[in-house]
C-alpha cells in the first residue's frame, strides 16, 4: 500500500479506518482457484521437493570433490553420501551473484536468486513457485521448518515465511486436526473470510476514485486479498478432508518435542516429518534450515559445544578445522538417512518417494572464515521419475576458461589456496539459480527463468 | 488510530497552526508517546542485531540473557530521558549519565543502584562510558559472537550517527586465508591493516574502519579493555590502538577524542537524526525534492538548541509531515 502518492487524492483517514480490520497479507501461493484444472492434473503422478539449508558454509579443504564425471571420488565430508552415489549429484561453482559479499545475507537469497542492496526487496523463492502449483492439491501449500532463526521461503512480495521449529508443532496441523473441532476452526475461517470481503467492498470504492498510477498498487493489493481469500476458502474445504492415518509408530517417531541438545534426533525427527508430509501427501513441497547464520546449534553428542558460527571462523585453528569438519560431515549423515528413508517410503500411489522428491542440500556459502559466497557446497539427489539423471559430479569449475584446476599440495590434499575459488567465482556464468530453474522446470512450473537465471542447468 | 480529540480537532478544522501545535503537545505528554519511543529508537539504532550472534560462553561467562535484555532496553531508555527532558542533541555523542539498572550498574563496574528498574545513574570519566556509542547495545551489535568487528562498528555509525551508508564491498574481494597459529599474536586491527594493502579497498575502507577503530578499547560483548584477548598466536596478548584519523584528516587518539570531534561535526549528526525521524514518519527514503524542507527543520532545531523534544515536534509541525 502506498499512502504517499500525490496522484491519490482520496482522504488519508481511508487508510487509518482500514488499519481496524488491516488484513496481514502473508503467502503469495496459488493463483489456481481449489480444484481448477484438476481434471489434467488429477492422473499426473505427484512430484516433490525439499530443500535443506547447512549455515556458514563448511570447512571446503575436506569438504571439496577434486575429481569430475561419473567415477568422482568422494571427499571426507561426503563421505556417507557414498552409498547413495546413483541417485545423488554433488555440484560445484555455483554462486549467486547477487549475495557475493553480502557475508551472512546469503540465507536470504538461496532459494530467490534475488538481490541483498539497500533498496532491493527479496523476491519469490523456488519452493514457493512450486507451491504455487502443487497448492491446489494439498493440504498445505508447502513446510517450512527452521531450527533456530528464519525459514528459508519467501513469497512473491518479498516476505519472509514463518518458521516452525518444534516437532509436536509441526505434527499437529498436519495430522492432529485443528485445536477446538472442525466446527471452531470453521467459524474462524468464515469469520476471516468476512473481514476480507468487507475490505474488499471498500477497497473497490476507493478503485473508483483513483488515478492510474495507483492502480497498479491497489491492483497488487487485491491480489493478496483475493490469494488470501482462496487460502481461506480452501482450508475451509479441506476441514471436510479427513486427516491422513498414522501409524501408531510414525506418530510416536514423530509427535514429540526434542531438546536442541539433541541434535542427531532433532534434525532425523524433521526428516521423518518430512517424510510422512510427502507420503500422506499432505504438502509437496519443503524447506529446512539447520539453523540460521547466527544460530546453528553445536552438536555435543559429537563433542561439538561452539555455535557452528563459530567454527566457522576458525581462524586455521585445527582443532576449529577438524569441528567444522565433523559437523560438516554429521549433517550430511542425517541428509544421507533422510534420502535412505526416501527411499524406503512409498507414496499414496505405491511408488518409493524418492524417484518423485527432488531434495536439494547446501549452504549459500562455502568458506565461513573469510564469508565466501562462491562455490557452493550442493548436493542435488533423488527426482529420478522426473528425468533427473544423477551419478556424476557435476563441476562448473572445469567447466570455466581458466580454471587452472582444484589447488593441491603432493599429497593431493587441498591447499588453503582454495579459498580464493570460494570467494571469486571462477565461472562468473554459472549461477544457482539455474540449477533452481531446472528444479521448478522438473516440478511443472511453467517458465523460462528462475530469479537471476541466465540458463538452465541441464541433468 | 487518531484518537477521537483528534478526529474532533480535524472536523472542527482546527488542526492547523495553533490548534494543531496543541495536538502535537498533547500527544507528546501522551503515554502512548512510548510507542514511538521504543519504536523509533529500536529501528534508528538497529537494537534488533542486539544477540543476533550470541557471544560465546568461553569467552564471555558473564554474559546471559538478562544481561542482553538490559543492554538493549538501556539506549531505549536513554532516548525516552532525552525526549521527555528536551536534552540537547549532543547527549547521544556523550554524556554524564546514563540509564541502568542494577544488572548493567554491576556490568559497567557503577555502584549499585537504590532502586530496581532502569534509572538515571551518574557517570565519572574513568567509566568510559556516556552517550550512544559507548553503550554495551551499540558496541555489541555488531560482533560475531567471538570477536568485536570494527568494520561493522564503522558502517553502523556511518548509517545511525551520520546517516550515510557506505556502499557494499566489491563482489570480487579475494579471500581471507586464516593467520598460521604459530606466528606471533596480531590485534584484529592489525590483520585489517595487512588486508587493506590493496589500494581498492583501501579507498573506500579508509572512510569507514576509522569510524569503527576508535571503540578498539572495547571488546564484542562492549566491556572495557586496554588488551586485546588473541586465542591463538604465541606472545603476549597486543595492546589495543583506538587511535585513527577521521576521512577529513583529523586525528583522534581514542574514543573520548573520536566523541569530541563528531559533537564539532553537531549539524550533521543533528540531520542525520532529522532524516531518521522522517524517514520513519513518512515510511519512505527521502530523495532530494525533501532538501527544502528538511534544511527548514535543521534551523529550527539550531534555534531550539537542539533539544530533542523540539526536533521531534519540529518534524510532526513539518511540512513534510503535512503534505504526506
């Protein structure tokens, strides 16, 4: 809303009256009224995604794959993704233009591609340009979880989604039903939904009154409003839905609040919960952030006690080194249990999960100490029904002019001139947001560009 | 919301000139004036970065929530003192006072005060403390949980005291390698000073990093020191260098001499605070079309000595307010 033009020659005291009933505007998802265009959808078999965010990058001289193509040889840090090989690709020299030197920002832009400057607003992320397709079919558009900090989904208008953190919480909208009865909860929305066609009335009174460069705000605002009324509408219908059945065991798994000391639990406990939302098919799409920038949890049960931000910044202290290594190594352990379970899980149609879920793993920076936002740790796996071809390492670094090859010492291990590849992007070309493209291209999304896209990452 | 004496104010058609000064003045002797108060000092301060990277529990054990919650609530507290007391602006560079509680009495080293509850407390040069910027809120936000940063020290001064925000760093700096922990223990200053060699980065740096270098006698969590805790190198622990020159040439040798020059540059602290304000009340950046009435605010403020209180009704009476 824009009180401020000069072209708006209504009285101001419109917008102060409005405030009473102001509708928070928060999703932009599905466009698509409940049900539209089912009929060529309805046999179409669903398709996936996850998206998993590890903060501060990790330590790159262990984490790295030197060796390119189909027999690549896996690095320390990679190591338990191993037994996963055929349904998995490790990417390097990916960056996002937009988040070099923003240091911590790049949390922001990882699923948006968008720009971090004084003036720049975010912009939509991928996992809600997915939903804006799958919304139609499930319960909830889309999951956001974040452990500690901000989720990593951000709407058209560039605003931030909120996060849940605790298990039981996320468990409960999802199986347990709403809190008070169908009855309550309809009331509530009905009532909602009153609000929004009160606002709308007066809304289009003003339309009448103003000039055109108005318009086309009021116009943005009114399809929030109209987005939020289709959400209403549709939670409303699915309250006659019934809940998805759970077995006795997957609830007790899953419906039950884990300590953040317990990290190994806590990160597998979201991963089922994952797991079971993509089974049951009560969303499609989701995202996971390990823990913010500032935030990510130390792990004890391995000995780690310092914020991951702080190992981070290990200054070339070993010890530092090797933490960061371990954390770097046991988070990809649970990414490597999630896929596992992936695996074994078969959805409402019979077929395992994980040919159907594209689950993407990395940071939105590889070198903490000096905030390198170049060369990004990624692992994209599984989406195999949907055409992804995995068992190679797929590296933009080679793929560069003058790329003079990974900086090794005689033993073949990296050396810390390494770093420099993870600050300056050797190929200025390759950008995530092309491998984002080819993943919304793969859930349906129909469109030739994905944030700052230049091209789509073929695989 | 306009509260109903407003709204009957504006159908009578009295909200302008006299009438209209009334209704600021009431408003300002309001209670609900606290909204704008934690609001406003919240968003000019950035208090929202106050823990944004908790500092670690080795290196600061006296650290803890309470702690946090008190240092963000004192420079909130410190601009509802300078509001309702109608002090001088330059109050925010320095002062003798400040507003504590007992947590921060016992974290500044103060004697304990009578009564719980943030008050006003005295403050002796050998506290180096008194206005803003020595506060433990400004000088922590901006620190990584391990390390003060007086990089980010500098741009937020730039952006909070002089309104001006330096521009983003070049997207192909090269990568810091990290300090070998054999060699001899080096102040972050130090490793600054060895990484600015490159004549780009030092154009643009050499007009933040004084800003922020001057608070060198404070750690991250804003506590005072004379040294510089270095974890890993061999020797002593190096003694801290708050000394710098300003972009202009003008040498300072610590913070006391950094404040002291900032209050002989008062009209550009003063309207960066002018633009903050409207900033805020307009919920837009000003562009260069708001100069005129901008300039019109300053010299009231000058003529008004620069009392808090006046400024803020300066920027309500505006024309700028007016004409939103």
């Amino acid at each position: 809303m824009n009180y401020l033009s000069q072209s708006w020659l209504i009285d101001r005291r419109h917008a102060f009256k409005a405030l009473g009933t102001f509708i928070a505007l928060p999703m932009l998802e599905c466009m698509i009224p409940l049900r539209a265009g089912a009929e060529e959808t309805a046999t179409a078999a669903p398709r996936r995604s996850a998206f998993i965010y590890l903060a501060n990058g990790v330590h790159s001289l262990n984490y790295q794959i030197t060796t390119t193509g189909k027999n690549y040889q896996f690095s320390r840090s990679l190591k338990p993704l191993e037994k996963h090989r055929s349904v998995i690709t490790p990417i390097s020299g990916l960056h996002h233009p937009g988040s070099l030197s923003h240091h911590h920002n790049c949390i922001n832009v990882w699923l948006t591609g968008g720009k971090l400057g004084p003036s720049d607003k975010n912009t939509i992320s991928v996992d809600q340009k997915m939903a804006e397709i799958t919304a139609q079919h499930t319960r909830f558009p889309s999951l956001e979880v974040a452990i500690t900090q901000d989720s990593l989904a951000w709407t058209a208008d560039g605003v931030r989604l909120p996060a849940m953190r605790r298990c039981s919480k996320i468990f409960a909208p999802m199986f347990a039903g709403p809190k008070g009865g169908i009855a309550a909860q309809r009331r509530a929305l009905r009532r909602k939904g009153s609000v929004l066609d009160d606002n709308l009335a007066e809304v289009r009174r003003l339309g009448k009154q103003m000039g055109s460069g108005d318009k086309g705000r009021m116009e943005q605002y009114l399809t929030s409003v109209r987005e939020a009324e289709i959400r209403t509408r549709r939670a409303d219908a699915w309250l006659d839905t019934p809940l998805p059945a759970v077995s006795e065991t997957d609830r007790k798994r899953v419906d039950r609040d884990i300590a953040d000391t317990m990290a190994g639990d806590y990160f597998r406990t979201v991963y089922d919960l994952m797991v079971l939302a993509f089974q049951t098919d009560v969303t499609r799409v989701a995202t996971f952030s390990l823990g913010g920038e500032g935030q990510a949890i130390a792990i004890p049960e391995i000995g780690i006690t310092e914020s991951r931000h702080q190992l981070s910044h290990h200054g070339g202290d070993m010890g530092y080194m090797e933490k960061l290594t371990n954390y770097d190594k046991f988070a990809i352990e649970q990414f490597s249990y999630f896929l596992t379970r992936l695996s074994e899980t078969r959805d409402l149609g019979g077929k395992p999960l994980l040919g159907s879920t594209m689950a993407l793993f990395g940071s939105g920076m590889s070198y903490g100490h000096s905030h390198g936002n170049a060369n990004l740790p990624l692992v994209l796996a599984g989406g195999s029904d949907l055409g992804l071809k995995h068992g190679q390492h797929l590296d933009f670094n080679r793929q560069a002019k003058d790329f003079q090859g990974y900086a090794l010492d005689a033993d073949g291990a990296l050396t810390t001139a390494h770093y420099q590849l993870c600050s300056r992007p050797a190929n200025p070309d390759a950008y995530l947001s092309n491998l984002l493209l080819l993943m919304a291209q793969r859930m349906g999304v129909e469109t030739d560009t994905f944030g700052d896209s230049n091209k789509v990452v073929a695989l | 919301m306009p509260d109903n004496a407003l709204f009957a104010a504006a159908k009578a058609g009295t909200l302008n000139g006299g009438g209209l000064k009334k209704e600021v003045e009431r408003m300002l002797a309001d209670s609900r004036i606290n909204r704008f108060i934690d609001d406003f000092s919240r968003q000019w301060l950035q208090l929202h970065r106050v823990g944004m990277f908790p500092p670690d529990k080795k290196l600061y054990p006296g650290y803890d929530r309470w702690l946090e919650m008190s240092l963000r609530a004192e420079p909130v507290e410190f601009f509802r003192e300078m509001l309702v007391k109608n002090l001088p602006m330059d109050g925010f560079i320095d002062s003798d006072w400040t507003m504590a509680n007992s947590r921060l009495c016992d974290f500044y080293g103060l004697p304990e005060p009578a009564t719980s509850g943030f008050q006003r407390v005295a403050l002796q040069p050998g506290d180096h403390r008194g206005g803003l910027l020595t506060m433990g809120a400004s000088l922590g936000l901006t620190s990584d949980g391990t390390r003060h940063r007086p990089v980010h020290r500098g741009v937020w001064l730039s952006e909070v005291i002089l309104g001006k925000t330096p521009p983003p760093p070049p997207a192909n700096v090269p990568a810091i390698e990290p300090n070998p922990p054999t060699s001899a223990k080096a102040s972050l200053r130090d490793k600054l000073e060895a990484h600015r060699s490159d004549a780009n980065c030092a154009a643009c740096h050499a007009r933040i990093d004084p800003l922020g270098l001057a608070w060198e006698n404070y750690d991250a969590i804003g506590q005072w020191r004379t040294r510089e805790n270095v974890a890993a190198g061999t020797g002593e622990n190096p003694l801290v260098n708050p000394a710098g020159l300003m972009p202009d040439g003008r040498a300072f040798k610590d913070a006391n001499e950094f404040k002291r020059l900032l209050i002989g540059d008062r009209d550009k602290f003063v309207q960066a605070f002018i633009e903050h304000l409207c900033t805020y009340g307009l919920r837009r950046v000003l562009t260069v079309d708001d100069q005129e009435d901008l300039k019109a605010i300053e010299a009231e403020a000058k003529q008004n000595n620069y009392g808090v209180r006046n400024i803020v009704q300066a920027v309500a009476l505006s024309n700028l307010m007016r004409k939103r």
